[in-house]
C-alpha cells in the first residue's frame, strides 16, 4: 500500500485514507474529522474515536450460535454504535470488509498525516 504517490494533507481538502468495494474511509480537511462510509451507513469520529471502534470491531469474533435475525437467510452481528439504542447490523463478510477497512485506515492515517508518498492511488 505504501509507495509512491503524495497524498499530503491539506486544509478544505479530503484524503482517502483506505477504500473497499463497500466503503471508504477519509480525512477531511476542512472538518478534521475522518469520516467512514460503509455501505448505507455514515460515521464520523475523531482518532480516538476511529481506534475505539476498531477495537470493538476486532472484538466481535465469529460465533457459532450468534445472533440470528429471523427474517434474514445468514447470521448478522451487532455492532453497537455511540447510543446504546443503535446498532449496525452486518454478515460475517460484512464484518471482514469492515475490519480491513477500519484496521487499513488507522494502520494508514498516521503515515497520511505525516505526508509520507502512498501508492493507493485514490487520489
């Protein structure tokens, strides 16, 4: 992932931190806040906040009698979000998108700050 490319952090200008076919994740210049779009869903969250929801998501292991919603065909987990009263709803293979998404993001923001060249090419 890392390489050539300069993705230097500017003010009123977003930086795609890390990118999945579902979500992206991205740094916004004007805000300062790194913003995550999976899906339908919308987060925005400082680093803190980004590192606290990666470690709930690591958390979340697979199960082998997990929560079943009765209407769906395969197994969802429930990923509290800021509110006890809202949850995201996701499939196992939702939940590794999401993870390699977050865990990319937080893995990479650091070097983006820092102006270091990237090489994801969505710039």
């Amino acid at each position: 992932m890392l390489g050539k490319k300069n993705m230097s952090f500017e003010e009123n200008k977003t930086a795609v931190i890390f990118k999945t076919i579902n979500g992206r994740v991205y740094l916004c210049g004007h805000c300062n806040l790194i913003h995550c779009e999976f899906k339908n869903i919308s987060l925005s969250m400082n680093k803190k906040e980004l590192i606290l929801f990666q470690e709930i998501l690591n958390g979340i292991k697979p199960m082998v009698n997990g929560r079943l919603d009765m209407f769906a065909k395969e197994q969802k987990y429930s990923i509290t979000l800021y509110h006890e009263n809202c949850a995201m709803l996701v499939s196992k293979t939702e939940l590794r998108e999401l993870k390699e998404l977050i865990n990319n993001a937080v893995n990479s923001l650091d070097i983006l700050k820092k102006g270091i060249s990237c090489d994801c090419g969505l710039n």
